[in-house]
C-alpha cells in the first residue's frame, strides 16, 4: 500500500464547460507545470472541479485552506498567489 499524503494547499480550478472555454483547462495544465517545477508536492496540489456553480463569474479557482477564490482571473494572477504559497 502507498503512502497517501495530505498537501499543505489545493488549487481548485473549475474546467466546466465555460471555465473550461474561457481558460480554466489552460489554467489547470499550466498549474500543474507549475507546480512541479517550483514547487514541493507535498506543499501544493492542484485539482480540476468539474463545476464550481459560478458560471457567471467563469473562470473561477479556489485556494484552500484559506477559502480564496479567484474569478475571471488571468493566468498571472493564479501563478502570483501560487508563489505567495511558502
């Protein structure tokens, strides 16, 4: 049996079907590149929802702990809060 780990933080990033249109399957490709050159897997982990119910808003993530979500975000954005995350 592996060794099942529990990571410090979560990006949720919702790729429904108008997440998914206006960025978030790009965000959550990049963030995942992201992470695994800059950061620990332990320390983050990044997650697709399929949807988070904020449609209007797409696209929306979420970092958790700490409940910060994030709408009609450009990439910078997410990947300047993912460095914030020490």
């Amino acid at each position: 049996m592996s060794k099942f780990t529990i990571p410090d933080k979560v990006l949720y990033v919702c790729v429904g079907s108008k997440c998914g249109k206006r960025g978030g399957k790009d965000m959550y490709k990049l963030a995942k590149s992201y992470i695994k050159h800059h950061h620990g897997r332990e320390e983050l982990e990044v997650i697709e929802t399929e949807c988070t119910d904020r449609c209007k808003y797409a696209p929306v993530c979420s970092i958790q702990p700490g409940n910060t979500w994030l709408k009609e975000y450009h990439p910078k954005e997410v990947l300047k809060l993912m460095d914030l995350i020490d």
